[in-house]
C-alpha cells in the first residue's frame, strides 16, 4: 500500500469523524491485540479528547492484562494521558470463555 493511501479502518473513522462529534466514551478491549499495524486508528481514539479511560477485558491474567497494556501504551504519544486512561488491572474484568 502507498504512503498516501488509507485503509478500510481509516475510512470507516473518517466516515464516522470520531474526532470533532463523539460523545464522552469509554473504550473496551476485547480480544484485539492493539499492535501496531492499527497504530493510526488507535491513537486518533485513544487520545481523543471525549475518551475518558480504556477498559481491558484480559485473558491469562495479570500476564495478559500486563501484555495488552503495554501494547496500548505504544499508540500514545502524550503518556501522562496514558497513564490517566488505562483502567489499572483490578478494576477491569477477564473475558469470558465460551
């Protein structure tokens, strides 16, 4: 892909304009890995200014926690703001297994 072209999750928060109109929100985590390739999506939502904290529902424990965590903390570049998001692993909940 060229540097001047965006993909299909650039488009769909382009068309959803999450930057300028969202309500307060809270975002959830479930399941995704936060890795880099997202790297421009999750930073436009995770710093947005109408996010208000970043809630991760955890496999494995504080080991996976831990480890979505530290991916989540990649996409920030204003850490204090990281730091004031991410719910801190006792308030947040395991995900189910089915």
């Amino acid at each position: 892909m060229a540097k001047d072209q965006i993909n299909d999750k650039e488009v769909l928060l382009i068309e959803t304009d999450v930057q300028d109109k969202a309500d307060k929100f809270q975002v959830y985590i479930m399941g995704h890995s936060c890795g880099l390739s997202d790297r421009t999506m999750l930073n436009t939502i995770f710093e947005n200014p109408n996010c208000l904290s970043i809630k991760i529902f955890y496999h494995n424990g504080i080991e996976g926690y831990t480890n979505t965590a530290q991916e989540i903390s990649r996409h920030f570049k204003d850490k204090k703001s990281m730091r004031e998001k991410i719910v801190p692993f006792p308030y947040c909940i395991p995900m189910p297994e089915v």
